[in-house]
C-alpha cells in the first residue's frame, strides 16, 4: 500500500468519523436543550489537559480536542466520563439533567443512538435514489469463479458456477463469502461441466474464511485489455486496446487472475508476453517493474451483464429503511458468531482504526465513503445502546429500572457503574487496536 492510499483511507476514516460524532452528540444535545437542561460542553475527540480549538456560544463550550477517540457532550447534573464529583454533591439545580423526569432524561440519553440510525436510514435511501443499485447477479458470472487457495482446499475449482449456498440461491454474486459465514453454511451446490456437485464445507472452514480475510472466491475474468495507459511498460511493449493476453512468461494468463499470479514472479525482469490481436497471434516481450503494474486494465461491466435498479425518490425511502434493517440485522448476526460459534474467535474477528480504515478505497470515491459511513453509523448506533455502564445503553438501562421500580440508583452507585464501563470500554479499545497492531507487525 502506497503512502499516498494510506493517507487517503485515513482521511476517510477521520471525516466519517468526525461527522458521525458530531451528530451524534447532537442526538443529545438538541432534547438537552428541549427539555431546558444546561449543556457545559460539545466536543468533537476528548480533551484532557487542553483542546486544539474552542469558542464559547451562551452557556456552552465548543471545541475539538486532541484525542480522536470519538466526542461528547457534557450536560449538567449528569454521572458521566467527566465525574465531576464537585458538581454532583452540591443540591440539584433545576437546569441540571438529574432534576428531570425520567422520560425526559431516557430521551436526551438515546437521541444519539437515534440519529445514527435515521443517518443510516437517509445516507442509504440518498445513495440508492441518486445512484440507484448496481451489482452482479450470481447467474451471469458467465466464466465462472477464480477460487483462491482456501476456496481450493475445499474443492472448488477455477471456473465452477456457484447454484446456490446451502441449498438458497444467492441473488449477489458478492454476498456468498457473506451467507456461507453467517449462515455457517455446510455444502455449497456448484455446476461443474454441466454436472451439479454438492462441495461440503468441513468444520473449521468458517473460522479460516474470517482468518483469511480475503474474498473467497471472485469473477473469473478474461483478460482482454480496455486500456493501456501512456508511457507505461505495456505501452512501450505494444500492448494494445482490444488485445486478448494469452500468456506472460510462457504460463497461462489468458484469465485475469492467471495474470495477477504469474506477474509477481517476473518484477524486474523482461519477459515474453503472447496475445490475441484479431484473429492473429502475437509475440511481444514486456519489463516488469518492481511494482508488478504494467498499465492495463480490463473493464468488467463490458464483459458482464449488471442488474441496475434506478429508484425514484419516494421509492428509495422504503428501500433505504429495508437495507438499513438488513445492515443492522447482518452485523447482530456476525456478533453473535463471536459469542456463539465454535469457528470464531475474537482475536481474529475484532479490530481497530487500522481495520476499519482498510475497509475504505485507496482513492477518494464518494460513494464508497457514504456507504462505508453510513455502515458506521448503525454499528455505533448498536455498540451505544448495548446496556453496559458508560454507553448510552447503560444509562438508558438505569433510567427503566429507575421507571418501572419507582427508585432512583443512588449517584454513589451510578459513579461506580460509570467508572466499571470506563475501564472496560478502553479494555476493548485497547484490545482492538492492540490486535491490529499486532497483526501489522507479525503479518497476520
């Protein structure tokens, strides 16, 4: 990964980030100010000791501090990652949050939560009315798979049409690696030279699907090249446009994916390269830069026929909703096979800001960036609601107690309970970024 990737994925990272916080501290702070209740301060990342920039708007601070570790707002009268102790031993005020009813207090805790699901909700009905769905049905992947080394081990074979994972047709091509893990699949129904085989899937396969971390299987695609960029080994070779490649090195490579792996063994090396140019055959030679890139490329929606459903505005909002639930629903699902699933182990499933950071494009891509924020969002909209102290969910479980019992928990006990969720929330923050870390180092 080039310098410049790495500083585009991060920028990525920081701007989803920053304005899912935003928000979502403005899920708090808006009922706050409904129900007349002071909020001190609104800050985007945490700033202990100082901040990088703050300005002061009527009773409330604004700022960005230091430590990206998320935001917060801090609302007075409230047991929070503050502990302002002195604060809460004086008498209740009445603009204070712990002077307020408790409905008035459950509202103000998951207002964030909300807005990440409504962000969720808009980001993906937006994106489908303004650049509709596009992907590939499993049928039309004309060719076939180009199945990888762990895809080979369970005996599927390089042109193999996959019929459907555990007996259910698969619609997206890009889904299977996706249902075999959360459905823990145990055959997948192939076509092989116009014979349907059941593949079984071995126990243990699952977990090294989530170990391998690549994509199984992808579109086997002829390599028949679109474009040749200038002043590139291709372009001094003689490649061009409409070429079928044939063979690099004397080895196959007429599929795209028998290229990728034969050029990797000739950087630095000039080679012979046979393609199809019309109807002849061709016989070039090519230098391999220590780069392995030597400035082709294919364009696979030319080669393969795409469903591409376009919705009207009043359409995508139904649509966004559904795929809003189905996210939510599909990321519940994947962690509940950490807890439950012999083949998944939380060392290998978790990660960091390294990990979420890969999971952006190398190059600035806007639909990218919104898919992968709104993906965000409803994972921090689940993560806050989940009932442990220092979350939302903590505070919202304390506040139905407080409702159905008719009894408050004491401020002592929700300053412990606040100080229990501290230590484990930056456990698990420090766990995940440790395991990235670690993988970064070692190279796993």
């Amino acid at each position: 990964m080039t310098t410049q990737e790495i500083l585009v994925k991060a920028a990525q990272l920081i701007l989803s980030l920053s304005i899912l916080v935003v928000l979502h501290e403005l899920g708090h702070f808006i009922p706050a100010k409904l129900f007349k209740t002071r909020v001190e301060k609104f800050y985007l990342f945490f700033d202990p000791w100082f901040s990088l920039f703050k300005f002061r708007k009527g009773e409330t601070e604004y700022g960005i501090g230091w430590l990206p570790l998320g935001g917060y707002v801090k609302i007075s009268g409230m047991v929070d990652e503050s502990m302002d102790r002195e604060q809460l031993a004086k008498p209740p005020e009445p603009w204070e949050f712990r002077s307020k009813k408790a409905w008035q207090r459950l509202i103000i805790m998951i207002g964030g939560v909300t807005v990440n699901l409504l962000l969720g909700f808009l980001i993906y009905s937006m994106m489908l009315w303004h650049w509709g769905e596009t992907y590939l049905p499993t049928a039309n992947t004309t060719y076939g798979i180009a199945a990888d080394s762990l895809a080979q081990t369970i005996g599927l074979r390089d042109g193999d049409m996959i019929v459907s994972v555990a007996n259910e047709p698969v619609e997206n091509f890009k889904a299977i690696p996706g249902k075999i893990v959360l459905r823990e699949a145990k055959t997948i129904q192939i076509s092989r030279d116009g014979q349907k085989i059941d593949i079984a899937i071995p126990e243990g396969f699952v977990g090294k699907m989530i170990k391998h971390k690549n994509s199984l299987m992808d579109v086997r695609v002829p390599f028949l090249v679109d474009t040749v960029a200038a002043n590139t080994p291709a372009d001094s070779a003689g490649i061009r446009k409409g070429d079928q490649i044939l063979t690099l090195n004397g080895q196959p490579a007429y599929y795209y994916h028998e290229y990728k792996k034969e050029i990797v063994k000739d950087v630095n090396k000039t080679v012979p390269l046979q393609v199809l140019r019309g109807g002849d055959t061709v016989n070039l030679t090519v230098r391999v830069p220590e780069k392995a890139v030597l400035g082709l490329n294919v364009n696979i929606e030319k080669m393969f026929t795409f469903s591409i459903k376009h919705f009207t505005f009043f359409e995508a909002i139904p649509a966004g909703f559904d795929k809003c639930i189905n996210t939510l629903v599909g990321y519940v699902q994947q962690l509940r096979l950490i807890f439950v699933s012999k083949e998944v182990k939380a060392s290998e499933s978790l990660g960091g800001f390294m990990t979420i950071a890969k999971l952006f494009p190398g190059e600035w891509d806007w639909m990218s960036f919104w898919e992968m924020t709104a993906l965000l969002s409803i994972i921090l909209a689940f993560m806050n609601i989940l009932p442990i102290p220092a979350l939302d969910g903590g505070h919202v479980l304390f506040l139905i107690y407080e409702m159905v019992t008719g009894r408050k928990p004491s401020e002592k006990f929700l300053e412990y309970a606040q100080i229990v969720g501290m230590v484990i929330l930056f456990g698990l923050l420090l766990y995940a970024n440790g395991l990235d870390i670690y993988r970064s180092i070692f190279g796993k």
